[in-house]
C-alpha cells in the first residue's frame, strides 16, 4: 500500500490547484481500499499547502 509520503513525490509535478484535482483523482481510481484512499487525500492536503505557500505574498512568507 501506498503511503502518503510515496504519493507527494508524485504530486509534487503539479504546478497548480487544477492539475493536482487531475492527478488525486486518478489515483484515488487505483485505490482499493478506503486506507489508500486516505493517504491520497492526505498527500493531496500537504501538496495544496506548498502550492498556498508558493503563491504567497512574501510578507507573509516571513510569518
């Protein structure tokens, strides 16, 4: 099984919010079971988080 930490490796090539919606839903596709799922859903959550951070406005990077 797939942890969340094998899927943001993945994940991480998506450059937007757009793109990662098309990859989590594809690999939600090759999940069988709901454990599996949830590491996607966990990895997706840390990968919108760098991208939120990415596209931040540099005063509050320094937060």
């Amino acid at each position: 099984m797939k942890t969340s930490e094998d899927w943001l490796p993945h994940f991480r090539r998506a450059k937007s919010l757009e793109t990662l919606e098309l990859m989590v839903k594809r690999a939600l596709e090759e999940c069988q079971s709901a454990s599996e799922k949830y590491q996607v859903y966990k990895a997706e959550e840390l990968r919108e988080q760098e991208l939120e951070r990415m596209n931040a406005p540099e005063r509050f990077r320094r937060l």
